[in-house]
C-alpha cells in the first residue's frame, strides 16, 4: 500500500498525490481512459452559470444600447449587434472561469492540470497549429464540394461596421479556449468516465433507455398544443424533478439527491425545443432515439462489463463531444446540414487530438491555426475586411 509522501520527498502545496486505501479499488487506467477530478455536477453548474450569464449581460448591453441610440428594445434584440454579442458573451465566459477557478481551488486542485494543460514538447506546437491549418484547407474544399446556402446567419453580424475586426480577434484570442475548455477539457473527460460506467452497468443501460422512451411522446406533445403543450410539460419537468431531488435530499445529501436534475433537464429541453422543429424532423429524432435504444438494449443483453463495454462507452464520449460542439453552433449556420456536416468533422478532428494526446492544450491550438487561416483567409478575400459584400456565395 502507498503511503503520502512527507513535504520533505517534494511534494508540493496543491499537487495530487495518488493514495491507495486497503479495499479500495483503483480506477481504470489506459490512453483512452479519463479519469477527470470533475463530476457532471459541476458540468451542469458551469453550463447553468454560462447561459444565465449569457442572458443577464445581453440584458445589460441591450439596455446600455438602448440608452445610446435610442431604438426600440424589441428592434435591437431582434437584430442582435456585434457590440451586444461579443461584450455579453466575454463577461459570461469570465464569470464561467471565476466559478471554474474557485471549483478547483476548493478542492485544492492545480487549475491547469485539472484541465489537463499539457503544452506539447519543443516545437510540437508549431505542428499542431499547422494541423489547423490544414484543417481549415480541409473544410474550404469540403464547402466547395458541398451545396452550401448562399447566406449563413453568422454572416450577417461581419456586415455590421467594425464587426469584422472584433469577430477576428475574438475568435482567434477568445473563442478557441473558451469551447475547448468547455467542450474537450470538462465536457469529454466527465462523458468519458460517465459513459464507461454506465455501459458497464445493466441497470444504468436500462434506466437510459426508459428515459429515451420517455422523450419520444413528450416532444410530440410539445408540438401537440402549442404553446399551452410545452408549457405545461417544461411545468412537469421542473415540478417532477424537485420532487424527486427533495425525495433523495431527505435520505442523502450529496451527488446522488441531485443526479435527477440532468434526467429533468433533459426533458426541460427537449420540451422547449420540440415546438421549434418541423414535424419530419421530430419524427427522424425519434426514429434516432428508437436505434440508440435499441443499441443500449442489445448492450444490456449481451455486454456486461470488460474491454468491449469500455471500448463503446469511450466512442460514445467522443462521438457526444463532437455532436454537442456542433450543435451548439447551430443557429449560427440556420440548421443547414451541409455547413452543420463540415462543422461536425472539424469537431471530431479536435475531440480526437484532445483525446488521443490527453492534452486541452492540444486542441486549443488546432482550433486558434484553424480560425486564424478562416480569419486571414476572409481578411485577404474582402480586401483588409472592406468588401465584405463578398462574403456572400
């Protein structure tokens, strides 16, 4: 047994020193194997700070710019500026690593190695950064190839004055560490481990599938009454899960009274997104549910625990990353499946670097070289950013 080494063998202040108790077991190692010192509670409480922030200082730059111009509230958040997006979203991402920050401190945790901060050795950044490169070159070729829409949402915000500038410079210095921090830093490690166990475990498999049953009716009943069906089901959610939190509150307190908040978010979402799709697309996401229980189904039946379970429950946390990343930016390119496609593969590439390397930084520097050819290559195509009307197919 492993006994903690005295400050005198070098152990500094905060460092993780592993210890080994009589009985326990130790957790699975390996290079696909995470074992992040976060939970998916901490996951939910970052998710909730982010868009709670988002809002509240869109609501604060929407009035300072009310104040300024004097136009109507409903017109500027219908036409949402860049000097309301960028401000609102940089004071909600430094909100999210405050909380971030004070997590890992109360846990006396090293910020940058519970993130995995693994600066590659040498010039092996100088690789990486031309693998974004590469990437982006990947992805002009595949919008050539692709049948594009003439006009993506997204592109309206560069057409404001100035916004060009501001968009480059946020998403080459801000927007690659912030999504990677999110998505590849806590997001994959926390599924990683998440979805090793609970493919591991029958009965979380056949929880799993109760609960994607459950969804399928719930979101036709969205789009059933509108909007007096979702409102009442988003009601239920929220009624039913504090029910439910209350219930285990009273027996334990801790992770396991608040573990029923991700299955109500879950049916919380789904029920405020359902009246937002067609029909045809609610059908073809219940026929996705039916195959993924189905799969869960088959695993329950045939696969208990060992390298086979551990194998798929590691595939379903990068293909999860990906897909999360790629929705997320949705709106921005109007639900068109052919930029949403690019989109997906750009994902896939990062959450595999991130994994494969088990390195956040990594992944931060794949994404900055991509922006930043996107970026250079639309600065040179629009003349230095002043024909921008070219940025239209």
């Amino acid at each position: 047994m492993d006994s903690i080494p005295s400050p005198e063998f070098g152990v500094t202040e905060g460092q993780q020193v592993p210890v080994v108790l009589a009985g326990a077991v130790e957790p699975p190692a390996g290079p696909w194997i995470e074992n992040p010192p976060w939970s998916g509670f901490d996951l939910l409480v970052l998710t909730c700070v982010t868009v709670f922030g988002i809002f509240f200082f869109t609501a604060i730059a929407v009035g300072i710019l009310h104040g300024i111009y004097k136009q109507p509230l409903s017109e500027l958040a219908g036409n949402p500026s860049v000097w309301m997006v960028v401000p609102a979203e940089g004071a909600a991402y430094l909100v999210m690593f405050a909380v971030l920050y004070w997590l890992a401190g109360s846990r006396r945790l090293g910020f940058w190695s519970a993130l995995s901060w693994n600066w590659p050795e040498g010039f092996g950044w100088a690789g990486f950064l031309l693998a974004g490169f590469a990437l982006a070159l990947v992805a002009g070729l595949l919008q050539r190839v692709l049948p594009f829409p003439k006009e993506l949402p997204i592109e309206k915000l560069f057409l404001q004055p100035g916004a060009a500038q501001v968009l480059a410079l946020f998403g080459v210095l801000v927007a690659p560490f912030v999504e990677e921090t999110f998505f590849r830093g806590l997001l994959y490690p926390v599924a990683n481990r998440w979805l090793r166990e609970v493919v591991s475990s029958p009965a979380r498999l056949q929880r799993g599938s109760l609960l994607l049953l459950c969804l399928i009716p719930w979101g036709f009943v969205a789009q059933w009454r509108q909007p007096l069906g979702w409102m009442v089901l988003v009601l239920a959610a929220m009624t039913g899960t504090g029910i439910v939190c209350f219930l285990r509150g009273v027996k334990e307190i801790g992770p396991a009274a608040v573990r029923p908040i991700l299955a109500g978010l879950a049916f919380f979402s789904w029920g405020v997104l359902a009246p937002h799709v067609s029909r045809k697309s609610m059908v073809a996401a219940s026929l996705v549910l039916l195959g993924v229980v189905f799969g869960m189904t088959m695993l329950r039946l045939k696969l208990r625990t060992g390298r086979a379970a551990i194998g798929i429950g590691i595939a379903c946390s990068l293909v999860l990353t990906a897909v999360s990343f790629t929705l997320l930016h949705g709106s921005q390119l109007g639900g068109s499946w052919s930029p949403l496609l690019v989109l997906l593969v750009i994902s896939s590439v990062l959450t595999f670097a991130r994994a494969r390397t088990k390195s956040l930084a990594t992944s931060v520097i794949i994404h900055v070289g991509y922006n930043s050819a996107l970026f250079g290559s639309m600065y040179f195509a629009t003349d230095h950013f002043r024909n921008l009307e070219h940025l239209t197919r």
